[in-house]
C-alpha cells in the first residue's frame, strides 16, 4: 500500500537559526556603518559567554553537550542581546545580562522550546533594572563624536576600562532618551528636533539601522521563518498609539514615523516578538499579541520611567501568550465552535 504524498521541507532548528543570523547581518553591518566597529566587539564578547554559560547549563542537566550546542540557538540569543545593549559596555555587564539570558531564562524552565520568556529581552530587562547608568552610555554617530575607537581600542575599553580614551568622547544619549529628558524639561519639540542627533526620519544612523532590520525581516517573511501577523500587528499597533497620542498632546508626544523608525521597533516587530517559543501560536493570538505589544510600547516610552518599552511590553505579553492561545484556538474541522460534532 503507498502512503500519501507527504511533503518534507528540509528544515531544522539549526537551519532556522541560521536564517535569523543571516536576516541580522544587514542591521548589524548598518550599526557599524554608522556607529563604528564596537558592535563587532559585543558580538564576539556576548556570542563567546553565551556559548561558556549554555555548555556549563548543558553540562548540568546531563544532555549531550554537542548535539545541543550546534543547534545555534544559544547564538541568536547572544545576537539579539548584543543589539538591545550598548556597545562597548564592561564586559562584565555582558556577563551578568546573559547568565540570566541563558541559565535562569532558558535552561531553568527546561532549555530550548520550554522557555516562556524571551530569553534574550530578560538579560536586557535585569540589566537595565540593575545597572541603568551603564545602559545609557550609547555610541554617537560616527560623525558627531570627538572619537570613534578601533576594533583595537574597542577591545581594550570593554576589558581594561576607558583607559585614555573619556568615556564622553564616543559616547551621548540615545534619540529616545533625549526626547523623553528634554520633553519633560519643557523643550520645544521643534528645538529637540533640531539637534543634530536626529536625522529626517528618527536618530541619526539609527533609521538606517531600522531599515536593515526591516529588510532583514522582510527576508524572513519570503524564507517563510515567520509569518505576518507579529510583525504587521506590532507596527500598526505602534503607528496607530504614536498617532493617537501625538493628535491628544502634539507638543509632548512624537509621531509614528518617529517611534517607527527606531530600531528597537523593528527589531522586536521582525525578531524578538515573533519568537515561537515564548509567543502564541494561532493566528488570531498572534495578532493580539503583537497588537497589545505594540501598544505598550508607546505607553512605556511616552509615560513610563524607561525610555524604550519593547523590552518590557514583549516580555509582559509572553506572561499572557498561552491564556491567548487558549482562547484563540480554531475551531477543528467537523466539529462546531462549541465542541459539538457536525454533520
């Protein structure tokens, strides 16, 4: 008897990973571009401690350290908290950010596809909790800092401190923290603007940055590594709050274009919340999901004590992922929406 034509995709979890990795290389390349070779620095930092603290977890557990270690998910971690981060912070602070990321996040719940946290958005949430000074010390655009230190320097200033090098001199506020400070202190929207740090569409660099990733993620929607309920969702749902509260208060809140184009939204929208594993599952729960994560975002950036909310917002909603999957399921095929059997 021959069985139906199944189809096989070749497809894996180290294939899916490889994937995402490929989809961030554009991004990453613009940051460097703009911002300068310290985020090569980070990666190699973060993608080394990420792979020490997921053997030791492996090591633990008694699983089988090789099979496991070469499925590159741990990398992809290491990847996406690398970009949440400022580069060319203590290597330390790297340390703590993805001893959490990977040990308590990921293994202590049962390793990979039983976390329900991303594991990644926790090491930046422990982080920026923990330690907030050093999570404003963002590079500046290559052309508006005194110094743009070499992949030489970059080195030394993550592992031996600033040394000779202020830390002022390629350093400054990110564009949402600027915004957020100086809106509080009663700055004229249009005089922020001016600021040399902001560029036609959001930062400066920063909305290239944002494009990459958009372009990233617009492959993995072709490669069909995601669908386009997250990413669709969580944007509007951004555009939509932006646009609601910079028409209430014009002179407080800035638009959608703005909140758009800042690359953490399109980092989470295409990378972080379209994660399976701490995401919902059904159609309709993805639109929810994203929708709601887009929403506290804004919130989060326009009235919270951060000045980014993506982070927080998609970790808050992994919390709700599976009560929305559970009421969002379809319905099977032959029986009604009730669980009664049709005809």
């Amino acid at each position: 008897m021959i069985g139906s034509p199944f189809v096989l995709e070749k497809n894996s979890v180290r294939l899916t990973m490889v994937k995402v990795m490929l989809a961030l290389i554009p991004g990453t390349l613009a940051h460097a571009w703009f911002f300068g070779p310290g985020i090569v620095v980070s990666l190699l930092v973060c993608g080394a401690f990420a792979i020490v603290f997921e053997g030791l977890a492996l090591l633990m557990r008694g699983c089988c350290f090789k099979n496991f270690i070469s499925d590159g998910s741990v990398l992809v971690t290491a990847w996406l908290f690398a970009l949440s981060v400022p580069p060319l912070a203590p290597w330390w602070i790297y340390a703590v950010g993805l001893l959490f990321a990977v040990l308590v996040a990921k293994h202590l719940y049962g390793g990979l596809g039983q976390n329900p946290f991303n594991p990644a958005m926790i090491g930046y949430a422990v982080l920026i909790i923990s330690f907030p000074n050093y999570m404003t010390h963002w590079p500046g655009p290559i052309h508006l800092v005194n110094h743009v230190p070499s992949l030489a320097e970059s080195f030394d200033l993550v592992f031996a401190g600033q040394g000779s090098i202020s830390i002022d001199a390629y350093t400054m506020a990110s564009p949402l923290d600027t915004v957020k400070t100086l809106l509080r202190a009663g700055v004229p929207k249009a005089d922020i603007l001016a600021n040399p740090v902001f560029g036609r569409l959001s930062g400066t660099g920063l909305e290239w940055v944002a494009g990459m990733y958009l372009l990233g993620g617009l492959l993995l929607l072709a490669n069909r590594q995601i669908t386009w309920h997250v990413p669709v969702a969580f944007l509007a749902s951004v555009a939509a709050t932006a646009g609601i509260l910079q028409a209430v208060d014009p002179a407080y809140n800035m638009g959608p274009v703005f909140h758009l184009f800042t690359a953490s939204v399109m980092l989470g929208a295409f990378f972080i919340a379209t994660d399976p594993v701490s995401g919902c599952s059904t159609p309709r729960g993805k639109l929810i999901f994203a929708g709601l994560a887009g929403f506290i975002s804004i919130i989060i950036r326009s009235y919270g004590g951060y000045p980014d909310g993506v982070a927080f917002s998609i970790l808050i909603m992994n919390v709700a992922a599976p009560f929305i999957d559970a009421y969002t399921q379809p319905r099977v095929y032959g029986h009604a929406r009730g669980g009664k059997v049709g005809r």
